[in-house]
C-alpha cells in the first residue's frame, strides 16, 4: 500500500500489485484510495461492512469504477471483455483473467500511475494521480483513446462516508428530485437525508436532475461536522446508496473518444 501525507492528512492508495487480493472486476485498480486519516480524529471513511470486514466488490474509502460498460467486439462469441483500469475479464464467471499492468510515480504528496491496455479492436492509454494539498485530496484521472474506434467512457466515483450524527446527508449545488421511497427526503434545508433510522438494510435511489455545471455536494460527517467534494464534470445518472454502516453518493461521468482523442477529469474531496 502507498501513503501520501501532510501535516493534516495521510491517504492509502492500494498497490496494483501486492494488495491485488483486495481488487476485482468493480473498481479500478490505479489509485484506488482505501482510506483517509485526519493527524486528530482517524480514520475518515467507511464501507459497506467497515469497520468488521472487507470484501472486493463492496469495497472500502475512495473508489471508482469504468466496470459497468466493458468493451468487447459486438460480434464476441466469448465472455471476455476489457475493462478500464482492471484487465481482460471474464463477465460469465467475474473473474479477472489479465490484470492490466501500472506504472508508479510515487512522491510525499502524490502518487501517479499509468497503464496501456488493448483488447479487440480497443486501446487505451489511462493516467490516474491522487494528490493531497492541505485539507484537500485530489483524484485526477486522464484517458487516451490510442484504439482505432470510438471508445465510451462510462465511470463513477463511489466515496464511502460514515454516517453522521444527524439525518442529514448531503447537499447539492444543483435542483434534484425523487420519488416517494423508503430511505430517503429531502428536507427543508436542502440536504437530502435518511429517512427511519435505523436502518436494517442498504437504499439506492437514482436523483432526477439536469445538472448545467459542475457539480458540488456538501456532506455531512460525524468527525468532522461537514465536508465536501467538487467535481469538474456535470453528472449523467446519479444515484445515491446507503447502508447501516456507510453512505455514498455516485455522480456518473459518461463520454466517448474518437481515435486519438483524450479526456480528463477530477475530483477535490475537501476534509
């Protein structure tokens, strides 16, 4: 595991390598951010089954995911597909059957890594760097289509907090909606929050919206009263999750790159 860290801040960034026992066909395995530890509180984040146990595709901390669209020939008689930032997977048994390779770049405040893939007719050439600066961790991804087609990017961020001390969750800089469900409202302040605590099983809920910037979400955390996290991309679907142990928030990016053509994006979780 590699750690970056400040006077405020330590991140654990998982190693592509030696904690591949903790990585599957979910999330990706470059810059995978496994927790966040504030110098006077600990341990910042949380996941599905934290603190108790830990399981691959539930996941702990900071990660994200290029998992829900794997690229494969519309022709492919096989169950192998690429999936960014993971490998060639089997889809039929959800299995790992090529690990894609990463190079690191590791200094005090930032870890970079970079891997090439090909499969098919698809290649891609993806940099992710996880920063911290003061109070602030910075998840920086860059892809290049280097393939002769067009490559979709569909990818999302899924950040487990622990749950706060008050109902309220998170708060949006962007009008939402829902339907009547039994997890979630939203209350007069804005913030979306949880709804009979507490709670003996997990709530997804997609948000209606129609997001014409970049999007901000102020979150409610029990150590640290509030946080937030700024995103430099206008979300497509986004649905919210929650559990007994976590909450989560999963703004999707989704794109397409012709031949040759790269994109980037960020996100500043702010502690």
């Amino acid at each position: 595991m590699y750690r970056i860290e400040n006077d405020d801040l330590t991140i654990s960034i998982l190693d592509p390598v030696t904690d591949q026992e903790r990585m599957g066909t979910r999330y990706c395995t470059g810059g995978y951010i496994f927790q966040v530890a504030d110098r006077i509180h600990g341990d910042l984040m949380s996941g599905p089954t934290y603190p108790d146990s830990f399981n691959i595709f539930d996941g702990q901390g900071m990660p994200d995911a290029f998992n829900l669209r794997p690229l494969r020939e519309p022709t492919a008689t096989d169950p192998l597909a690429l999936i960014l930032g993971i490998g060639v997977c089997d889809l039929e048994y959800n299995a790992v059957m090529a690990w894609c390779d990463w190079n690191v770049d590791v200094k005090p405040s930032r870890v970079t890594m970079t891997t090439q893939q090909e499969f098919g007719g698809f290649a891609a050439d993806i940099e992710r760097t996880v920063s911290v600066n003061g109070r602030t961790v910075r998840s920086h991804t860059r892809v290049r289509n280097t393939g002769r087609g067009t490559l979709p990017i569909y990818w999302f961020p899924h950040p487990f907090y622990p749950h706060p001390d008050t109902d309220e969750l998170c708060k949006l800089n962007l009008p939402i909606c829902f339907p009547e469900n039994p997890g979630y409202e939203q209350a007069p302040s804005g913030f979306i929050r949880r709804k009979g605590w507490p709670w003996k099983e997990g709530y997804y809920q997609v948000l209606d919206h129609n997001a014409a910037y970049p999007l901000i979400i102020i979150q409610k955390h029990p150590l640290l009263g509030q946080v937030s996290a700024t995103c430099s991309y206008r979300p497509a679907f986004f649905p919210i999750w929650g559990n007994d142990r976590t909450f989560s928030w999963e703004p999707f990016l989704e794109r397409s790159l012709a031949a040759d053509q790269e994109t980037t994006w960020q996100i500043d979780y702010d502690f």
